[in-house]
C-alpha cells in the first residue's frame, strides 16, 4: 500500500431503475442486492487490501448519510460527507481533490462508484494498482472494461487499434457517447472500443488543475474554501457548493484534458447494476431460466425475476417478468422494461405521490 493512496467513492445517487426497492432514504447503493452485503460495503471490502477504509472518502447526500455511516463502521465517520446539493460528477470529484490535497500535497486519488458488481475481485485489484501506478507517475487514468455485448447504455472509451488487453496504460483516442445498436455492435466487433467503466484516477493536484483549465468557475468556488481540517470548512462548503457548475466530470475534464490514458482491463466481471434486468442477469437461474427465491411456485414459466422481501409468490403461465414486492409497493413489469423503471418514479413525482419516493 502506498500511504499517498485514497479511495473516492460517489455515493450521492437514487437508483431510481431500482424502484421500489431503491427510494431516496434507502437508496440502490445500500441495499443488498446482491447477497449479503449491501453495495457500498461490498465496494469498501473489495477496496480493502489496495487502499484501506482509513483512507477511504465518501460523498454522498444527507437522506443517506447516517445510513453509510452506520453501514460503513470501519471508515472514520467524518470522512463521509454529505454534498449540499447535487452538482453532478465533476464539482463532487473536485471537492474531493480539494480535500486530499488539503491534507495531503502528494495525493493520488482513484473514484470509484459505489453500486457495481465486481465478480474477480482479484483481476479488478490488479487493475486498481496498475491505474493508481500510472496516475501517480501524472497520467490521468481511466479504466476500460471489453465489451461483452453491443450495450448501447454505456459510454465507450476508443483506444488506438492493436491495443491489447492487460496493465499497460494505452493512449485514449476518443470517448465516445451511448451509441445506437448498430454503432455499438461496430465498436464490438472493431475489437479497440471499451466500456467506460466510471472509474478514474489522478492525481488531486492534477485534477485541480484541469478544473482550473476546462471549469474555471466552479474551480474557484473549490479553490475559495479553507482546508478540510479547518473549522469554518463545512460552514464555507455549505455555501459555495450549489454555486458550482452541474456536470459531468467526463463533459468537463476528460474529454477535453490532453494526454488521458487507459487502462484496457481484461474483463474482471464488471457490471454497474443498472436495472433490474442487470440483477436477473447476475443471479442463479433454474432450468427454465428463473431467477427466484427457493419459496417461489413457478408453474410454467420462465425467465421470470422475483424480489418479495420472504413472501411466496406463486407464477403461472407468465415469462420475462420482474416482481418486485415491498410493504407499500409492487412492481411488475416485463425484462424488456426494466430500463424504464425510473419513469415510474417520475410519475410518481408528478402525481405527487412523495411517501413512495
């Protein structure tokens, strides 16, 4: 372990594709989805042996504070932070960098968010380190994951062809924005294009400095509050933070910033647990392509997805459906769907219909 090593995690967002069981006090990253641990947990232990929970960050929102903190016992609680609003991914990243650097000159920071699914925990530690390495050497890194269907949800990260897959940093080209089915079934077969996997790593230094160059006003706000340390930090950031510039950190530094390496993984089973449909997928299935509890009845049917909190739930004669049961809500909604949950979350905020949020 490198002591000039911490780990960002992004844990400000809904997940709303994950109604009902997701809602803003108890969001996609702290349930458990999969398995026993919640995501954010599993993220902090997967972590572990590369950059250890003391030098693991948080940001997140005040609904879900005390929630992670209580989650995450072994991080220092002042070390999760609740954003005073939400400013996307590059003021949050830059408030981060500001805060390591404050603390720390030399700081090197990987962002990590905190509601993938890793299956190699091993091969993605690898790939941990190796991006860590280069950022500490200046590049400003970022993780590519080789496609393993034409996804048309995720970004794409365009490296020079021949480029092989393993730990070497490469030169990116190009990113390149959720493509259409075809685009993406190209970028597949060309065999150069990887899943932007969201991960990034740079030194805080460095990261400033691109927010000087690409985002000068929200880097100012950063710049204008005192150290992490000092007591007028929080007060300050209460303030300045709304004032900053909402966007994406891709929009506003990678796309623009010289110079961006990548590191071209091998797969590791990543997957950034966008819907529904991404848990059925992650699942064990029985022979007819169920994924279920054991106290499930399913009589001719297939391919269904069940999510009942303990309760029995009897199938007949239905296939490609998703059954999500809570206290105060049911879903049922067809596998094709399961993209389009979040607009039932919509609904539910025009109609006002708050206690369901």
């Amino acid at each position: 372990m490198n002591r000039h090593h911490y780990g960002f995690i992004l844990a400000g967002g809904r997940g709303t594709r994950f109604w009902p069981r997701s809602r803003i006090r108890s969001a996609k990253q702290v349930l458990n989805v999969l398995g026993r641990r919640t995501l954010i947990q599993s993220t902090v232990e997967r972590l572990a042996p590369v950059i250890p929970p003391e030098r693991i960050w948080v940001l997140t929102n005040h609904h879900l504070r005390d929630t992670i903190v209580s989650q995450l016992p072994e991080v220092p609680a002042a070390q999760i932070l609740a954003e005073p609003a939400q400013r996307n991914t590059a003021p949050a990243i830059g408030l981060g960098a500001h805060i390591l650097e404050s603390i720390d000159k030399d700081a090197v920071m990987g962002v990590f968010p905190a509601d993938h699914v890793i299956a190699e925990a091993a091969g993605y530690r690898s790939a941990v380190r190796a991006a860590l390495k280069g950022a500490q050497a200046g590049k400003i890194m970022v993780v590519g994951i080789p496609p393993r269907w034409p996804e048309t949800g995720y970004g794409y990260i365009e490296f020079p062809k021949g480029t092989r897959r393993g730990l070497d940093p490469a030169p990116v080209k190009r990113f390149r924005e959720k493509p259409a089915l075809a685009l993406a079934r190209r970028y597949v077969a060309a065999g150069n294009f990887y899943w932007n996997s969201g991960m990034f790593f740079w030194r805080a230094s460095a990261l400033l400095a691109e927010l000087r160059r690409h985002l000068p006003k929200t880097a100012a706000l950063l710049a204008s509050l005192p150290g992490f340390r000092d007591p007028k930090f929080a007060g300050r950031l209460k303030r300045a933070f709304p004032l900053c510039e909402n966007i994406s950190v891709d929009y506003a530094v990678l796309e623009k910033a010289g110079g961006v390496a990548g590191l071209p993984a091998a797969d590791f089973g990543w997957n950034d647990v966008g819907s529904w449909n991404a848990v059925y997928e992650l699942l064990p299935h029985d022979a007819r392509g169920n994924a279920v509890p054991p106290q499930t009845l399913c009589l001719d049917a297939a391919g269904n997805l069940v999510d009942a909190g303990g309760k029995t739930v009897a199938l007949l004669g239905v296939k490609d459906l998703i059954v999500v049961d809570t206290p105060d809500a049911l879903l049922v909604a067809g596998r094709d769907h399961a993209h389009l949950v979040g607009n039932v979350v919509k609904e539910l905020e025009k109609l006002k219909r708050d206690h369901l949020l």
